[in-house]
C-alpha cells in the first residue's frame, strides 16, 4: 500500500545516542544503527520511498529527555532535539512531521515547550519516554500525579496528542527482573512499564477532568486490549484507590487509540482490531529498531484487515488524529 503514515519513527541526538548503546550492544550493527537513528536525510527517506511510507513524523528516542537528572540540562536537550526535528520536518515538510520531546522534570517548562514545538513550528504531538527521572538516579515520576494537572491542561487546549513511549525501569526498583536484564528492556519491561503508565492515567481521574485528551501507545496497545475485559471484571471486586468515575475499559477505549510499532503479527492484531475497532488503530514503524521494509511487508498484505480497513489503519485515521494537510 503507498501513502502511509507513520510516527513512532525515532531520531537520536549526540547528548541522549549514548544511553541506546546498551540495547544494541550484542547486535554487532551498531556502526549501521548508530548511522541510521542520526540521520533524517537521504537514507531515511529512501526506506520510506520504498516501503510505501509517504509521510512520518518523527521523535528522539528513549528514554531520552526523561533520563537527563538535571532539570536545566534536560530542558536545554529538549530544546536542542526539538530544533532538530523541525530544521528536517522545514526541509521535508511533505515527509517529515514532528513531536515534541518535553523536559517533564519541570511540567511548567514541559508545557511551555510544547507550547513553542505546535504554535511555532507546527508540531503534530508529544513523544515522552515514559516516566521521568529528576534529581537522583532513583527517580520514576509519573504523569498522573497532581502536579501535571496544568501540564495536561495545555495539552488539551493545544488539542494534540501524546504518545506515551516505552523507557525501561530504574534497576534499583525492578527487583523482579533481577540478573534478567534482557527482559526489562523492548522484548518485555517496556510493555509492562508502559501498559501500567496508561492504566495509572486512566485510574488517577485525568480523563473526567479533560475527557477529550488523546493518548497514543505503540506495540498494540502494550498488551492493554488484550487484558482489557479481565481489568473490568476484576474490579468489580478490588478497585481500591481508583479514582475514575466510569470503568476503565470506557477511558481507555475512549481516550486511547494504539499503534502497530514493533509488532507485525496477524493474531495480535487481530485481537487489537476487534477490541479497539480500525478507527484506533494506526499504522507506525519504529524504525530504525525495526526496519521499515518488515513493517510494511506484514502490513501491506495481512489478510487480518479488509483493503478498506487497511487504507484507514495505514492512512486516513492518522490524517484525521493530526488534522494533516494531506489528501
Ligand atoms: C524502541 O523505540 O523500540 C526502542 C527505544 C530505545 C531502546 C530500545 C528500543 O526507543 O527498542
Ligand atoms: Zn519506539
């Protein structure tokens, strides 16, 4: 299928390439990797020439900002890796899209930042990695405490939406994963992290203040429709310390659409699609973790979606979710 649209499609920058080497590290392609994840250019858009991919708005990488301890370095970063997607989105601006990466140490600067990314430069979103940390290593803020109330204000009125990425948990605070690094990072942990990040949002009442926010989460929905009907019938029984007014599964079905980034896989999708239904699930990449060829391979021939649901999947609901300039 031509004309796709794409966007948890990552670009690093020197000050945060250093903390993605540990991923890559037994891949023996780091050189390759390293290459492609700073590049937004030539290379980038010949692998969206070819896998069909018209249009891609592009974020850095995690974790990111959300790793930087000091508050003034991580608004100073922010502010850098910011200048650098919009100089490629001005040169491309047919190809290349843009979300905002926020210093969240500071939920004030945060909102003034994404302030500046949508009015000034015309942004599409936010990409956060996840928690932040602040101060000291073992840190782990989330967003549904009371301090980001006026944060998620702003993205209200700005009326974008916020991808909500994976980043792995602090060691000091995943005794779970003890001497199992491998299972903290994308094959797991990053799901895990992020799926109990959303249900938090969805649990602290965010979405009774500000019903008509939209967050966006990648990997199929980081295993949340799956597990969705279970999450309800549990809490008819336990649901101490939840803070909605409706059910869970009401906000998130409501307040969440999902993405295919890094899953490529007619079962699990199937599964998304039937939970979610084809208007909240939207075509992404995650390149250069994953190849954008792979993505669209599956995609373009996945026998789980009619060729009308592909068009809407692969195009028009991404068109429609960031009011984009294209046909
Ligand atoms: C990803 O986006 O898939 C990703 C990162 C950082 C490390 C590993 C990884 O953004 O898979
Ligand atoms: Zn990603």
């Amino acid at each position: 299928m031509k004309g796709k649209i794409a966007f948890e499609e990552h670009v690093a920058i020197e000050e945060t390439l250093g903390n993605t080497r540990a991923f890559a590290s037994d891949s023996g392609k780091w050189d390759e990797f390293a290459r492609q994840i700073l590049d937004l250019g030539a290379e980038r858009l010949e692998h969206m020439d070819r896998a069909g991919i018209e249009y891609a708005i592009q974020s850095i990488n995690a974790p990111g900002v959300q790793a930087i301890l000091d508050t003034g370095e991580a608004i100073a970063a922010a502010k850098k890796g910011n200048d650098k997607l919009a100089e490629a989105a001005a040169r491309h601006p047919d190809r290349f899209g843009a979300f905002a990466t926020l210093p969240m140490q500071d939920p004030d600067a945060a909102a003034g930042e994404l302030t500046r990314c949508v009015k000034e430069m015309g942004f599409k979103g936010a990409m956060v990695n996840g928690f932040t940390q602040k101060d000291v290593p073992d840190s782990a803020i989330y967003y549904d405490i009371p301090e980001y109330r006026d944060f998620w204000a702003t993205v209200r009125d700005l009326n974008v939406p916020f991808y909500l990425h994976p980043r792995m948990q602090i060691p000091s605070r995943a005794q779970n994963y003890d001497a199992h690094p491998w299972l903290m990072s994308a094959p797991w942990g990053f799901a895990v992290e992020t799926a109990t990040h959303s249900l938090r949002l969805c649990g602290s009442g965010l979405f009774e203040d500000y019903p008509d926010l939209k967050i966006v989460i990648g990997h199929l929905g980081e295993f949340i429709p799956h597990a969705l009907w279970r999450l309800d019938a549990r809490m008819r029984f336990s649901r101490r310390g939840y803070r909605g007014k409706r059910p869970l599964g009401e906000y998130f079905l409501k307040n969440f659409v999902v993405t295919t980034s890094g899953f490529f896989h007619d079962p699990a999708m199937r599964n998304t699609l039937e939970v979610m239904g084809a208007d909240k699930v939207l075509f992404s990449a995650d390149y250069p973790f994953e190849q954008m060829q792979d993505a669209a391979d599956w995609f373009d021939s996945s026998a789980v979606m009619s060729d009308e649901e592909r068009v809407r999947v692969g195009r028009t609901n991404a068109i429609e979710l960031f009011d984009l300039d294209l046909d």
